[in-house]
C-alpha cells in the first residue's frame, strides 16, 4: 500500500495545531502477557526542532494534549491512531550549531506521551468508601465521585467488593482488573448525548463480553483473501512459562484467601497468588479455579505478530476496530480485549490481543500486537464460533 502518512498535531486554546518535521513516533498499549500488570499507554515523539532556540513552541508543556492520526487517503483515513497528554519534553541541541541562533538544524524535541490510565492513578481517591454492588453501579459512583470517566464493560450482574480506596483511582482499576480478568483501554468520545463533548476516560473490559476486532492475520506474502486481513512478516511463538502454574492462591480484601491445586500435581508447586476485591469466599473459589483451568499446563503458543504497514493490501493496522474513521475515539489503546485470528502454516489460531506497539518514520511504520492463545482465555460464550461450544471451554466463573 504505499508509506503512511501520520501526522501529529497539538491542541492549545481549543485549536488544532500540526507540528512540522516529525522524524519518529512510537506508541505502545496495553501489555505483553495476559497476567501482566495493566498499564497506561505511552506514547514518544521526536522531531527536529530548527527555530526552538530562538522561537519555542510555548504550548508544548506536561498536559496538553496530543494527536496522532493517520492522513493517508483523505476519505478513508485521517483517523485518530492515538490521544494523549504530555508528560515530559527533553531538547536536545545539535553541536556544531549554525552560526544563526534561529537556524538550530541539529537540534531535536522528544515529546513524551501517556494515556488516561496514567492521569487516574495521580487522582487520590481520598479514603473513598466505595460500597458492596455491581460493577456498573460501582463504575457510576467512581465516575461520580472522580469527575473522571470510568466505564465497565461487561455483565451487569458482576459483583464487586465494598472497600475503602486509600491510594489512587488507578490503584482501584488496576484491582478491579486483576480480580475480573479484564482489560483496560481508553477512550475519548465524540461531542454526542449522553456524554459531553470531550468526554474522556478508561474502560474495563471484560472477558465475557468478547469484542471482535476487525484484524485478522495472514503470513506473507499469501494474504490475498480481503481488506481486513493483514500480513505479517514475523511471528513469536512462547512456552508461556510466565502463565503455567500448578497452584492458585487468591486473597480477597476482605474474605479468607482461597487456594486450589491441580489435581495429581506434586511438589513442588507452581504457585501463583493473587490480591483481589473479590465479593464472597464463593466467588473467590470460583476465581481461583478459573485460573488454575487456564494456566495448569504449560503450553506452546502464539505471542505476538509483527507486520509492516506500509506492506499491506489495504492497511487496517491502526483500524482494526468498529469505529473506524472516528476522527475523535483512538484506535491503538481500544485494542485490548478483542479476538482475533493467526493462521500460520495453514493452522488458524484464536487469540486475544493483550497489547500493541507502532513505530513510524517517514521510512515506514511497523506494528506489533502481542496475543495471548485461546488455551489461557477459557470461558463459555453463548452464539460463538469458537468461545461457544460445548465441550471446549470452562464455563464462566
């Protein structure tokens, strides 16, 4: 398909302002393995910076907001590929120098990015007494209570345990996400009902609730089956020794730790324990076993592919979701969660997306999305091809 064309832009005082001479963007969402630690998104910049000496741009400080979107085919593309917040900025001037103060040819601007997590766990929650219910409703007065967008999304019925949130509200979600085995992304809605123009935030995403993404991969050079499949030129397979264990521990806040062992296992034990907000022993009995009937066994699996945009029959990289050209909900961070499919040697694989990088340069622009195996993600889900039958996954905790 041709070199891409991202752009970045900053917005100051409401306005859209591109920055000029970009040399490299980097971003990455999500995690690596699915027992990861959930975590912000993050993004860097760099670009060349002639007129800073003499002429900075002012506006480029911690918080302001930054754009990544890709502008290749005007009525296709300009889509926000990413959204997110200054952190820092480092210069670095280029010696020699020329002798004008207002020509710094060699001088260089690295702007670094992070997501909506990052923001929320700087938000003291201060001892907020958060009560015994469901997710959503817990979500609802987290949201209230923050004035920071907080979204759930899963079963309505999923229970979530009273505590009192002595740290951030990023130290909560990050719990919530360990205890329900779901995913963080982010988000940034258009000016639409209910929500107000502007609206931003994270959205938990549960497992059982399973979102397709539009991403489907093929090796290279045999992709010639449609738009949405994509070409890989590198694939990592892992024994996943990081997700094999023969003992669960899972300690509720505020219930007895649970413990399950596989069965005929011997010591000594593989043993992974588990800090949680569970809301009844039952439910974390219910966790631990859930666990153990995914990581029991060690298994050889898919850990991530690696593709080339700029190689693709029609580059669906940075659009692999239902939003398509939302010119305002970035794609790279609401990855996380969502199906997928790896055929590799004439085998299909089932996957999961855990996480997601980009590099660009005005060179080309590589992307790779690091997947966990459909072996670590049983649950049972009603009217699926794969996560649907009978007899093939563990029912849901």
């Amino acid at each position: 398909m041709g070199v891409q064309n991202y752009q970045v832009y900053y917005i100051s005082g409401g306005t859209e302002y591109q920055l000029s001479n970009v040399v490299s963007v980097n971003v990455s969402c999500g995690v690596q393995q699915q027992l990861d630690q959930i975590r912000a998104s993050t993004a860097s910049i760099t670009l060349r910076y002639p007129s800073g000496f003499a002429s900075p741009i002012t506006a480029l400080v911690p918080e302001t907001e930054i754009l990544i979107r890709n502008m290749t085919t005007a009525n296709i593309y300009q889509r926000m590929v990413y959204r997110g917040y200054i952190a820092d900025v480092s210069i670095t001037y280029g010696i020699p120098y020329n002798t004008s103060t207002s020509e710094g040819v060699s001088d260089y601007l690295t702007i670094d990015l992070e997501g909506e997590f990052a923001r929320l766990a700087r938000y003291n929650a201060d001892d907020y007494p958060m009560a015994a219910g469901d997710l959503s409703t817990q979500f609802d007065d987290a949201r209230t209570e923050a004035g920071v967008g907080m979204e759930w999304q899963g079963p309505y019925t999923t229970m979530g345990a009273a505590t009192t949130i002595t740290g951030t509200w990023g130290d909560w979600l990050s719990q919530v996400g360990i205890t329900h085995n779901a995913r963080l992304t982010e988000f940034h809605n258009p000016p639409s009902t209910p929500y107000p123009a502007g609206y931003t935030g994270v959205k938990m995403v549960s497992p059982f609730t399973r979102d397709q993404s539009s991403l489907y991969f093929y090796p290279a050079p045999s992709c010639t089956v449609g738009n949405q499949f994509q070409m890989y030129d590198q694939i990592t397979f892992h024994s996943l020794g990081n997700n094999y264990y023969t003992e669960v521990t899972v300690v509720p806040e505020s219930f007895g730790e649970q413990t399950v062992v596989k069965a005929g296992a011997s010591n000594p034990l593989r043993t992974y324990q588990v800090n949680t907000l569970n809301a009844s022993t039952a439910q974390a009995t219910d966790y631990a076993n859930y666990l153990l009937s995914n990581y029991q066994d060690p298994i050889l699996g898919i850990a991530s592919v690696s593709c080339l945009a700029e190689a693709q029959p029609f580059n669906r990289l940075d659009n692999g979701l239902s939003f398509g050209t939302d010119a305002y909900n970035p794609q790279l961070p609401n990855y996380m969660g969502r199906s997928t499919t790896v055929v590799f040697r004439g085998v299909t694989f089932e996957c999961i997306i855990e996480g997601v990088t980009m590099s660009a340069t005005p060179a080309g622009a590589r992307f790779t999305f690091y997947l966990s195996s459909s072996e670590l993600n049983e649950w049972m889900l009603l009217d699926n091809t794969f996560y649907g039958k009978l007899d093939t996954n563990k029912l849901a905790y």
